[in-house]
C-alpha cells in the first residue's frame, strides 16, 4: 500500500501488505488526518485500517469466517462494512475498548536450515507487534519473513499491544531447522570421483544404473549407495584398487566392481568403522582388503578372484557375516584358505543371533558365511553346518551350507498392493473402479475432527489411510498446521502424523503411496514419507509456480514420481527414490491434473484461462520426457486429470460461463473420437462395465448431475435430475466418482465451493439411489471392500457391510473305527468366523478353539459332537448326535461274500467285469459263472458266448471260515438286437441331506450294450447300474447315454437329485416403502434348498408361501422376519424396520443445548411422527438446512425462533418453537 504526494507522485510512505489488494482503499478524515480502510487477496476475510503515517491502527479477523474479501469496504455513519465470498457482510464500529489477542501462524515448520519462514499474525485487536523469533533475531512487522540459519529448535514469541493492553503468544519448540545431508546424483557418463571431491562430510552419493569406468578414493566420511547395481570397472588402472577408503564411518553398497589388475584389491579399506555391504565383486585380482578395525563386511557375494575374497590384517575386531565366497582361489598364493586370508581377532559370524529363513521356514540364530570347499553336513536342518570352517587364522563357527540368498524371504512387490487404492482414483490409469464396494450405508468407523481437506481424496493400502489435512488455503493458526495423517483402515485410529506445506485454493489433491512410502504434493513441495513411521524420506521444491499444487496430486509409475507447480506451467519428474529430478515438461497455461500412465506415456493437461482454446493435452514419453503429441483444439478448460482404458482418454473440461464436456480422445495421437456436454466439472471419469461416469456442476454457478456414457459411443445411458444439491442434486464439480459392485459412488457439494455434505450410491446400470447418507462425499477411495470419504466436517468417514452371523458346519473324514481313532474334524461353516469351539463329547468342555482341529477318541462309544462359532454379529452351533462311534479291537469274523458286475445284461458276446466287494479280509475266491466255467481271481473278467440266464456263485474263504454269494438269474445273455436302445433309469434316494449315496439303476430298452452316466456335478461314470455319492448340496441333473451296434440314446432328468445342507435364511421385498394400504411383495433368496418358509411381516401376520405378497394396512415402520427350515436345519433373518407404510408426518423436534453464549453450538433432534422423508429446519437467523438432525451454530446474541417443516408423499406438516434458543 503506498501514499503519493498528490503534486508531484512521489511516495510519502509505503506499507507492505501480505496479498494483492483487488479494490480501492476507503479513507475517513478524523482531525484533518486520514485513516486509510482496505482488504486483502488472502482468504481469512480481514479488513486493515492504516494510521495516517501507515502504520496499523487495527484489523478484523472473523474467527469462524475464512474467505476471500476482494471487494473492498465501505463507510457510512462512523461505521465500515465489507463482505466476505462466504456470503457474510460485516459492520464494524465503535466498540467495547478490549485489549488484543495474539496468536500467529506459519507456513513451514520443519526444514533444512537456511530455512526461510513466513510468518503470519492471526490476533485479535492488536495494532503493535513484537516477534521474537528464538535465534536472537525479533521484528515488528505485521507479517514477517524470517530465515533461520543454523541448526536448532527455536520457539517463537509474538507480543501484541494496543491502547487497552498487551498480550503474548509463545509457541514452544515451535522451528525445527535441521541439516539435511546433500545428496548427489551421478548418471551414466559422469564421474562418481567428481562427485566425491565436491561433496562434504556427512553426504549422500546416488550412483545410477550404467558402468563406470574408474577407480574411486573415499577420503572423507560419506555413503555410497548404488541404485539398481552400477558397475565399477577398474580394468587397466595398474597398482590402484578399484575403491580406496581412508575415511572412518564410510558407508558403501549397492555396486559390482570388476577388473582389478595384479595384485590390486577391488577394496581397500584403511580406517575404522566402514560398512561395506551388498556388494558383487567378481573377476578382480584380489577382493576385500581390511586394514583397520571395527570394520564391517556383510551380504556381499565375492567370486571368481585370481587370489583372495577377503584379506584381513590381524588387527582384529573386523566382522565378516552373510557373504557368499564362490571360485576364489588363494591357494595360488599358497594361502590355507581359498577363500581368506588372516583374520586373527576378527569375528565370521553376526554378533547376535538373526532372523532368517530356511526351506520356508523362518529361524533365529547366529550366522556366518557361505564357502563354496565347505564340506560340512547339517544333521539338524536348519541351514547352517555343523562343523566350523577354517578361515585362515580365523574361524567361521556356524557357516551356510548354500550360497546367502537361499537364506533371504522372497520379496514381496509392494509397489501395487492387492485391494488398495494407493493413488488418487485408484491406480495410475485413474479409473475409479474397484471389484468391492458396500453396499448399504453402513458406518464402520468415523475419525477424529483431523481438518481433513473436505474436497480432498484419501488413498489406502498396507492397512492404512492417508489423508492431507488443513484448511487448503485458509489461513490456520498455530494450533492448525497442515499435516499428512495416517489412519488405521480398520479402526480410524490416527497412527501418525506429520506437518507438510499448506495447501492451497480448496486442493482436491490426493497422496499417493508405493513400496512402504507416502507421497504429497501440496504448496511448492513433493514430500516422500515412510509409510509405517511418518519420517520424511526426502522433498523436492525447486518448482517456479508462485502457488504450488492445486489439484494435482502425485502419480507414480515404474520407479517415477510425477506432479506440478500450477501457474509455474511445468510438470516434474522425478526418481521415486531420491527425488532426483529426471526430466520436467513446461506446459502451455496451468499445469493441474493428476498425469495418467500408461504403456510407457504419461498424459497430462493443462489451461489458459481467458485464451480462445484453452484446453491443452499432452502425451509425454515417460522415460525422456519428450512430447509424443499435443492438442490444443478444445475450447474449454481441461482442468481435470485424465482417465487411460484401452488406448483411450477420457476427460472432462470446466467451463467458467456454461456446460462442460465429456471427451474420448485416442491415444494415439489425441484426436477426438467422442464429445458430450456435461455441467461444469473437473471431475476425473470412472470406467467400468463399458461404461464411462463422471459428474459436475458448480454450487452458486450451476445445478448438479452425476452421467453415465457408453464408452465405445458416447451415447448417454441414464443422468440423474439436474437440481441444485440444496434441492436434491447429486455430483459436484471436484468429486471424481468411484465404481465397484454395480455401484456408483458419488457426493453432493455441501460447504461451500470445495466441501460435500451427501455420499449417494446409485445402481451403475440405472442410475437409481441405491443408498444415501448425509455424511461424507469427498471423492472416494475403496479398499477391501470398504468405502473412505471425507465430509464437510473434515472428518474421514469409513463405510462397510456390517457382517451376519455365521452359520456353523463341519465334517470329519472318518466317523468311526477301533480305539484309539484320530479324527481329522473339517471346519465347512458360511460367513466371516472370528472365532471356533468344538466339544468333542459334548460334555459341555470346549477341547479346541482351532479351525480344523483333529482329536484322538481312546475308548469305546458314540460319541455327539458340537461346534459353535461366532463372530460380532452372533453365534451359531451344529451338533451331530452319535456322529462318532469308536469300538474296541475286535475279534476278526469270518468272511462275507458279496460281488457285482459292472453289466448284467447284453448281446453275445457279453464282455463282464465282475468285481469282489466281499469284507473281513477273504483269501481266496472261487466264482461260478453260470455257463459251465470257473475262475478263482478277485476280480475275474468273463465272456459269455451264448444266449441265456446265468446264475453267478462267489464263494470266499480265509483262515476263520467260508461264505457264498448266489445271484439267481444274475446275467442276461441275448441276440444281437435289430433296434437302437432307448434309455431309462431310476434312482434312490432322490433327496436327502450330504453326504447323499444315491444307487441308480438302467431301466433302458433294446439290450444296449454301453452306458455314459453324467450325475450333474461334475462327475461320470460307464457302469450298468453305478452308486455315486454327493458331497455337496445342491440340485443335479442327471443324464444317461446308452448305446448298442444300431445307435444311441439318451434321457435328462432335470433337478432330479436334491441334496440339501443347512439353509441361510435371505429375502427382499418391493416396494419398501409407501402409502397405506401399501402392498409388497417377498421374494425368499435364501440359499441351502429350504423346503418350508414362515414369515412374520411385523403386523401380526404370518404366512407360509415361499414368495408371499401381503398388504400393509396401517401406517408405521415394520420389522419383517423369514425362519427357513429344511431336513438339515433352520435359519432366521430379521430385518429391522424394513418396511416403512407412511402417513401425513406430524412435526415435532427437541434441541440441546437450548441456552447458553456465542457462538453456541446447537444438536437439533428430530421427533416427527408418520415418517417423514424431507426435513427443512429455519435456525431464526437467516440459516437453514435439510438435514434430519442437524447441529447449527449461532454466532450472535439474541433470542431466536426454530422452525421444522417435514414431509412426505402423504403430505408436509410444520412446527414453530418461538424464541425457542437464547445466546448470550
């Protein structure tokens, strides 16, 4: 703000100011001296009065109004009024002489020092600052800008004063400026030497894939780190090592060293404390040399060496664990060892005992190092020798019978974790589809009030829940700085949370997560986060934007990260890793979306706002960073992030003066194949079932609506109603919806441009609501079949089908036998068990708690057996009476002759197959055909070669008797037949409960002479009359083919077999609601083959039928209940207030507190009668909601009448509570 002589424009006075000023200052004259009235760019709806020498005579903060102020003030009377963009217009006069309030606020806390911080005042009535920054620096600027430039923690004091007193803000430990080592990149074709000279003690060296040809020397304490294992070759640098260390702590990994000349080691270490780990070696002269002490040499895998793998100077207390040593050969140096030389002193083993794994199992204890001439055996199996290996002067007591990797878990790739939705939109592609999803509005969890970015989205995976918090360019205070938060998936406990740059413009942006880390875009930074701990890995902020990210949070594909800087038009790529930048593309306008990635692309977009065509997409190689194609022929903004399926682009454009659009663009080369209009949005479509959904609309500039689209033609499938979402809209213009099960996930906007009050589920192939909550909306995440959405209250609510109780069933694999019989129990119960209880004996003692638990019976009896399970929802038991008979040894009976044949009638000649099923262990077997033959195998095979009836004769015989078998009339021998057959059976039983044994029997015409028998469940057989057991319960169909020289036939039986389990009782209903007399009609889903049904419709009726249709004739809410029941059991689901009959409603509602001083916060609670679908509450003080039981807060002083109206189809009815609230 400047003043200007009015003569000659020359400054008489300038004041700095913390935004723009967008309108012309107002002046008063008091005394013949101005005071000068003006507001700021900057949402937290101050205004300033300036003394006449432009010093700060005063400003206002609203406390509960965060919002632009671009239009200036006005005076009148004495008295200055401004508004705000919230909608608020203030008027500020001569008031009660208080003194100030100080408190303040920043936007970084923590960094590498020099670290420069903004400071910003947030008190109340103060017009003189004093700040004491804690490093001996103070000021008395309004708004200070600080650097810090040492390292420390500093608390920061600010007093405030005016005519009526002073006041004090001290925050304790407030800066925290730290010294970040330097990392340095080396790339192919640099020097990592280079490199080394530049760096200072305490640095980080990243060196990247590719082969370097020189020899390094180390002289100063650094890391070395090789990424994706860089190659050292030394070859032809005559009496040097490939690296030298003379420097103590040195820490060097990750590389391959190859090539050393004579005599020349590929590294030299002289000095204490250097850790060199991770390492191959291979085809160098000589390998490790270590000079000091305290040394470490660890997990290397050393071979192929003229001489030695590792010399060790007798110094002593060196380490040498974990490495494998393979085709060294020190014996040409006439050394004891192939592998070592010296290491008195030194130690071959972890100096405590380790965790490893071992063929799949993992095991604790002390571990040495792999020799590929040790000779030893492991007698115990548990990887490691039993004997020790002589290393030269040292000893390796427990050395590895394999080379170290076979000691080492497999990793997991946790760069895509299953069931997560670990980037914004779920995956790279932003397709905003999931396989699960709930569907009811179950709440499983709500958070802490954490200030959860309200148009933000979450992501999850690993069990957790990222969310960036703030107020997303709101000012905060001291108490409210913008964090990275991580939930508990499961719980919505805060694991932890730490502070990032401040977000800004209301920013939908999402963190994203990879391979154990966190990454955030907000203000001018990229911060990488360990996901289990919260400590910041690294941050990149050499971005040029003046604002930082807004709506473009991070994206991350093969090892890259990608994000922009907004107005500052570029995109920036960046190692995964170490944030090294690899590339960045400038862009034409703002650079806003969350890039899509696909088959090596990354496509990005950008707008000019103002410019006749100003949408831009980009196609960008992913690995150099060079445009593939670009587009500029869209006419509107393409402020959203693009979705990728199947070599086509879906995205959407925000339009300041009218609709927006839906585009597919070919990826190919971005020319359009497809374009709709759509309300504003910068929505990212969701791709699912073929279709492509999106929503938009802008409160206060537009109604809202939520579309699906086919994708392949654009062609609209169903659009909710274009309403406002005060009026029953659904969508919004920065929610991106999410797909999974059928359904659409959607929010409506709430609180302001950026906040969502709704979350709406609706049918993906209708449109139709399938549920509705008045919480949540931000665009969602799911994972594990659970739904995460942030509510205008910046709480992170979790959504998820709450589970039934389970229904209990088990089998054993043998119920009876002599004692002692072990019986393997088989745990077959439904739904989600938390917890098992067997009773063997069912004497009431639980005997095991596990799953599939075996128990030995040791004497003789029957024995019932019980399990119960349980998870929170109930328990449910199965009891099996006399299921186990246990006898005791036996006197072996004498044998029982029984046999059969696999076809007992046919023409000649008739091929059968007889076959014993004779018990007690026959020995011999004497059988009589019928035809004058014998035979005396078990299972004989016998061609009959003449018409006829046989009768067959099976006498078996052992040590303690004789029996016989007499099949009268058993075989039917006749001529060849002049027909084809035609087929026919029966069967018995047709139903029964599992395991069902069901005997079947041909009953087919016209002597068929084959038969293929197909039993419906998979399962076949090509006997004549064949017994065949169903495990599982169902309805089969079963089909007989019979076959003769004259053709073939067949007969179907359809659900001819039923074999039933316990049933699981399920129904719906339709419709569920409406006027009396309503009539609705059950549908019975429950599974299990129940065979009877009764229903209890909640009014004292009952019925019977399976599917029964009964008419409600009296308002009310019902709770219906099904009992299903079959030979196995029964089963009952209850659904409470399932049926909802309504009536004219009656309004009525209860309020607490209903007294009490500014600003109060007030719980309304609805008590209406008749069932009412609508609620329009009137707060007396110009507010409103629609809400069922809303909580309003009432800023001011004054008595105030509450006003309910409700409705339904029925009718509307009001009531009025006359001063009803008093505020003080």
């Amino acid at each position: 703000m400047f003043c200007l002589n009015d003569s000659d424009g020359t400054v008489i006075w300038e004041t700095p100011i913390s935004g723009g000023v967008k309108s012309s200052p107002v002046l008063s004259v008091e005394n013949g001296d101005p005071y000068i009235y003006f507001t700021e760019a900057i949402v937290d709806g101050s205004i300033y009065c300036l003394n006449p020498d432009g010093t700060l005579a005063w400003h206002y903060n609203p406390p509960e109004d965060s919002a632009y102020t671009l239009q200036g003030a006005a005076l009148s009377d004495g008295k200055v009024y401004y508004g705000t963009d919230n909608g608020y217009l203030y008027c500020i006069g001569q008031g009660e002489a208080l003194p100030p309030e100080a408190n303040f606020s920043s936007d970084k806390q923590t960094g590498s020092f020099p670290l420069t911080v903004s400071f910003k005042d947030r008190s109340f009535n103060a017009n003189k600052f004093l700040w004491d920054f804690g490093d001996g620096n103070t000021s008395t600027e309004v708004n200070p800008v600080h650097t810090y430039t040492a390292e420390g923690t500093y608390t920061v004091t600010l007093t405030v004063q005016n005519e009526h007193g002073t006041d004090k803000k001290v925050a304790e430990d407030y800066i925290y400026a730290v010294k970040v080592p330097t990392t340095w990149p080396v790339k192919r074709g640099e020097s990592i030497q280079a490199a080394i000279n530049s760096a200072d003690s305490g640095d980080i060296i990243k060196v990247y894939p590719g082969e370097y040809h020189e020899v390094l020397t180390i002289d100063k304490n650094l890391t070395l780190k090789g990424i994706k294992d860089p190659v050292l070759n030394a070859s032809g640098f005559i009496d040097s090592s490939g690296v030298t260390i003379s420097a103590d702590g040195v820490e060097f990994s990750g590389f391959e060293i190859t090539g050393t000349e004579e005599m020349c080691f590929a590294i030299n270490v002289n000095a204490k404390n250097v850790l060199i780990e991770d390492n191959l070696i291979d085809d160098c002269a000589e390998g490790v040399w270590l000079q000091g002490t305290e040394n470490t040499l660890r997990q290397n895998n050393i071979s192929n060496c003229w001489d030695f793998a590792a010399v060790l100077d007798n110094t002593g207390d060196n380490r040498i664990y974990k490495n494998t040593f393979i085709n060294n050969n020190g014996r040409k140096m006439s050394g004891s060892s192939d592998h070592i030389s010296g290491g008195a002193g030194s130690f071959f083993q972890s100096s405590e005992p380790v965790e490893y794994v071992w063929n799949g199992t993992k095991l604790t204890g002390y571990i040495g190092n792999y020799y590929d001439d040790y000779a030893g055996s492991d007698s115990n199996g548990d990887g490691i020798g039993d004997t020790a290996y002589t290393a030269d002067a040292g000893t390796d007591k427990y050395p590895l019978v394999l080379p170290y990797s076979n000691y080492v878990e497999e990793q997991k790739n946790e760069s895509i974790p299953e069931n997560s939705w670990y980037q914004f939109h779920g995956k790279v592609d932003h397709l905003g589809y999931s396989e699960s999803g709930p569907k009811t509005n179950q709440t499983e969890w709500i958070s802490e009030d954490i200030d959860a970015i309200s148009s933000s989205s979450p992501v999850a995976a690993g069990g957790k829940v990222f969310v960036i918090c703030g107020t997303a360019g709101m000012e905060e205070s001291t108490e409210d700085i913008p964090q990275l938060v991580a939930l508990d998936e499961f719980s919505g406990d805060i694991l932890w949370n730490v502070s990032i740059p401040k977000a800004v413009y209301g920013s939908w942006a999402s963190p994203a997560y990879d391979d154990g880390m966190v990454f955030t875009a907000t203000g001018p930074e990229l911060g990488c986060y360990d996901a289990e701990t919260g400590e910041k890995i690294w941050c990149f902020n050499d971005t040029v934007g003046s604002q930082g990210a807004v709506n473009s949070g991070p994206a991350i594909a093969d090892g890259m990260v990608i994000f922009s800087d907004w107005d500052g038009s570029h995109y920036y790529c960046l190692d995964e890793y170490t944030g090294y930048l690899l590339w960045s593309f400038e862009v034409v306008g703002d650079a806003q979306s969350v890039p899509a990635y696909a088959d090596g692309k990354f496509y990005l977009t950008s707008w000019g706002y103002g410019t006749s065509y100003a949408g831009h997409a980009y196609c960008v190689d992913a690995v150099t960073g060079d445009q593939v194609w670009h587009i500029n022929n869209i006419e509107q903004n393409f402020c959203g992030s693009p979705a990728y399926k199947d070599g086509v682009l879906y995205l959407t454009t925000y339009n300041f003066y009218g609709d927006g659009d839906l585009l597919a663009l070919d990826a190919v080369d971005g020319s359009i194949i497809w374009q709709q209009n759509i309300e504003r949005t910068d929505s990212t479509p969701a791709f699912a079932y073929g279709n492509v959904y999106v929503c938009g609309g802008c409160s206060g500039f537009s109604n809202v609506q939520t579309y699906c689209f086919n994708a392949s033609t654009g062609e609209k499938v169903w659009e909710t109603p274009s309403l406002t979402g005060e009026n029953g809209g659904i969508g919004g213009w920065t929610c991106s919806v999410a797909v999974a099960d059928g359904l659409v996930y959607v929010g409506t906007e709430g609180n302001g441009y950026f906040g969502y009050n709704d979350l709406y589920a609706l049918d993906a192939f209708t449109g139709e609501v399938a549920w509705h909550t008045p919480h949540a909306g931000s665009t969602p995440a799911l994972s594990d079949g659970m739904l995460f959405s942030i509510g205008a209250d910046q709480k992170v609510y979790a959504f998820k089908d709450s589970l039934s109780s389970p229904v209990a069933d088990f089998s054993a694999d043998i119920t009876s036998g002599n004692a002692p019989l072990t019986v393997n129990f088989t745990d077959q119960s439904t739904g989600t068990v938390s917890s098992y209880s067997w009773d063997f004996n069912n004497d009431g003692t639980v005997d095991s708690t596990e799953q599939n638990p075996s128990y030995t019976y040791t004497s003789a009896g029957t024995f019932t057996v019980n399990l119960t399970v349980a998870n929170a929802n109930g328990t449910d038991s199965e009891v099996k009476t006399d299921y186990i008979t246990v006898s005791s040894t036996p006197v072996e009976p004498e044998p029982v002759a029984a046999f059969i044949a696999d076809v007992t009638s046919g023409t000649v000649p008739l091929i059968v197959n007889f076959m014993d099923q004779s018990t007690s262990s026959p020995t011999s077997w004497l059988w009589d055909f019928g035809d004058g033959t014998n035979a005396t195998e078990q299972n004989p095979v016998h061609t009959y070669t003449a018409t006829g009836t046989y009768t067959v004769n099976l006498t078996v015989s052992n040590e303690d008797g004789s029996d016989s078998e007499v099949k009268t009339g058993y075989i039917k021998v006749s001529s060849q037949s002049s027909a084809k057959p035609v087929a026919a059976f029966t069967a018995s039983p047709t139903s029964g409960k599992t395991p069902l044994k069901v005997k079947f029997t041909d009953t087919s015409t016209g002597s068929p002479t084959s038969w293929f028998w197909k039993f419906g469940d998979g399962s076949k057989s090509f006997l004549q009359n064949p017994i065949h057991k169903y495990s599982k319960a169902g309805t089969y169909t079963v089909n007989l083919t019979v076959k003769n020289a004259k053709g073939k036939n067949t007969v179907t039986k359809t659900e001819y077999i039923k074999v039933i389990t316990k049933p699981v009782a399920n129904f719906s209903a339709n419709p569920t609601s409406g006027k009396a007399p309503l009539k609705v009609k059950f549908t019975d889903t429950s599974t299990g083959t129940p065979a009877k049904w009764i229903w209890d419709f909640g009014d004292g009726s009952k019925s019977f039928h399976q599917n029964p249709v009964h008419k409600y004739s009296k308002a009310g809410t019902y709770t219906v209940n099904l009992t299903v029941k079959n030979a196995k059991g029964k089963n009952t689901v209850t659904k409470t207030e399932y049926i909802k009959v309504i009536t004219k409603p009656v309004a009525n509602f209860s309020a607490s507190p209903t007294s009490g001083k500014a600003p109060l916060k007030v719980t309304f609670t609805d008590t209406s009668t008749g069932i009412p679908a609508k609620w329009r509450w009137d707060f007396g003080d110009g507010s409103k909601s629609f809400h069922q039981n809303p909580i309003h807060k009432y800023s001011k002083a004054g008595t105030y009448t509450v006003n309910l109206t409700v409705k339904n189809a029925k009718g509307s009815n009001t009531v009025t509570k006359t001063e009803y609230i008093k505020i003080t």
